[in-house]
C-alpha cells in the first residue's frame, strides 16, 4: 500500500469513509470492514460525531481496541449534533473534542476537521480554539470539509496574522463525475500545500457499475431507498457510466479501479476514503488503486466524456 502525506501524517493512499459503520452497517459488519480494511494495508479512517449520531466515533474507538496506533484516525465537528450542539464557536470546538475522544476511546486525533464553514463564527476564533489543542498535543493535524477556495484563503492569512496551525486538509466532494473542485479548490491546494480528499469518490455508487442503463435499480441499496440519489440516475449520467465501463473493460480492470485511480492520477489527492459495506469492498478499493493511469490515459477517458456530452447536445 503506498501512502501519501497530509500534513506530517502518512496516510495510505485507499481509506475507509466511516459513514455506514452503525447506520447501514451493524457491528458484527463495521468489525469485518475494519479488520479487512487493517489487513489490506489500509492505516486512515474518516469518520465524524455526526455519522450514525455519534454510533460511527463510539465503533472505531470500540472495535480498535489496543490497535488504535495502527490508525490515523480523522473526525470532524460542526453539524448539528443531537444533545451537544453546532458550530464552530471556540467554547464548541472543546466541547465537541472531548466528545469525540470519549466515543472513539482515545486521547488524541490525528486529523481533526471542521466540517462545515460557519458563517457566524470568525474563522481566526476557530483556528484559535483548534490551535490549542494542537499546542496541547491532542490533535496532530486540522483539517476543513466542504470550503471554498476563497474560504482556503481566508483561513490561510487568518492562521498567519494569529501564528497558528493551519488546515493541512480540506475534504470536498470529487469524483470523476463531479469535478467542481477543479474550479479552484485545487488549484488553491497546490498553491498552499494542502492535501485534498475527496468524498463520495464513487459518486453514490454510479462508479461501481451497479447501476446499468436499461436494468432495474437493485434493491436495498440508497439509489433504491432514497429519492435524493435517484435523481444521480440521469440519462447523461447512466451514458457517461456504460462508457467508463467499456473503456476500462477494454484495459483489463473494471470502472471501480478507473473511478479511484483516476482520483489518485492527481497528486494532490491523499487517499480516497470510499465507504464499504464489508470486507470484500475493502480490499476491491484496494486493488482498484493498483492501475496507474497514464497521461495518455486521462486524456482518452476526457475525449471519451466530452464526445459523448457533443453527442447529447447536438
């Protein structure tokens, strides 16, 4: 497993998103993704207070055990969280630390992340509070999910003017079927040294082939359950996935392996933190890192999708 850096953490290139474990997982489940995801080389677990109401944090910490320094362990703080709060106020990022450390069963966090930007809350007087429990020893690196590259900006000149430590990270939503960030986030990560992670990789599971055009949505899955992700089943979408998976079938691999290391093509990508349901899952995501695409090979799959966009609008 190669690993990459965030911050001074060495983070292995393929994580586990913690977002199923006690919410479409049970534990018996979470254990058997934890355990493949330690057995595959995988050393990142991301996870947040909000995940399964705090189920998420209380499993990790739970199911470690005594193997807690095998991991780097990131969570997040900032969404509303049932009987503890929100924000990013600096009385709440304490309260919301020690929280999390009593569910994950743990004295420090690796990578510790604001989850959401808070407009009502200076960012300097976050960075503050968070730069305290860097100095305490607590926290190892920060982190922030879902910023702007204006909002990078402005956390960078705020953690100057204060001495501060700085967001070594931000994690926002890229896959190869969602490329916002590559507006500016990245851009703004190059310029800054900030390891980039991104979430729903797998963009809520069009990129593992198990959605095909023409054939029924599988049951018991959140495409199936929920409408907010059946509306990713556009026509457009379902075009762009059958020719991933042709191009990648063309290649020997299948359009999981094209999805995460088409990601992991962009340097600045630290690991793709894809969700799993089981152990099997996990090692996919693993093996899928192993095709390193070429050059030539990004700029095939972009004239793939772009004639195709040509053709849906001629």
């Amino acid at each position: 497993m190669q690993t990459r850096k965030i911050g001074s953490l060495e983070v292995s290139v393929v994580g586990v998103g913690c977002n199923n474990f006690g919410m479409r997982i049970d534990e018996a489940r979470t254990k058997e993704v934890i355990e493949g995801a330690l057995g595959s080389g995988v050393n990142f677990l991301d996870t947040a207070d909000t995940y399964a109401n705090g189920r998420s944090e209380e499993l990790v910490g739970r199911l470690l055990g005594d193997r807690r320094s095998e991991v780097i362990i990131a969570t997040k703080f900032g969404q509303a969280m049932p009987g503890q709060g929100s924000g990013a106020r600096p009385e709440y990022v304490k309260k919301a630390f020690e929280a999390s450390l009593r569910r994950l069963r743990t004295d420090y966090v690796d990578l510790y992340q604001l989850h959401i930007p808070d407009s009502q809350v200076p960012i300097a007087e976050t960075l503050g509070a968070l730069n305290e429990l860097v100095k305490a020893g607590t926290v190892k690196e920060i982190g922030c999910s879902n910023f702007s590259a204006q909002q990078l900006r402005e956390a960078a000149a705020a953690a100057t003017r204060l001495r501060s430590a700085r967001f070594v990270s931000v994690q926002n939503e890229y896959s190869r079927l969602d490329r916002e960030p590559e507006a500016q986030v990245l851009g703004e990560c190059a310029r800054q040294g900030i390891a980039f992670l991104p979430y729903f990789p797998l963009k809520s599971g069009l990129l593992t082939g198990k959605y095909r055009k023409g054939q029924p949505i599988p049951e018991d899955t959140r495409v199936a359950k929920f409408e907010r992700y059946r509306k990713l089943l556009t026509e457009d979408n379902l075009d762009k996935v059958e020719r991933l998976i042709d191009y990648a079938q063309s290649h020997g691999h299948s359009i999981l392996d094209l999805a995460i290391s088409w990601l992991l093509a962009h340097p600045l990508v630290a690991s793709v933190i894809a969700g799993a349901s089981s152990a099997e899952q996990v090692r996919a995501n693993v093996n899928a890192a192993n095709w390193e695409l070429t050059e030539a090979d990004l700029n095939e799959i972009d004239v793939l999708l772009s004639r195709e966009a040509g053709r849906a609008t001629a």
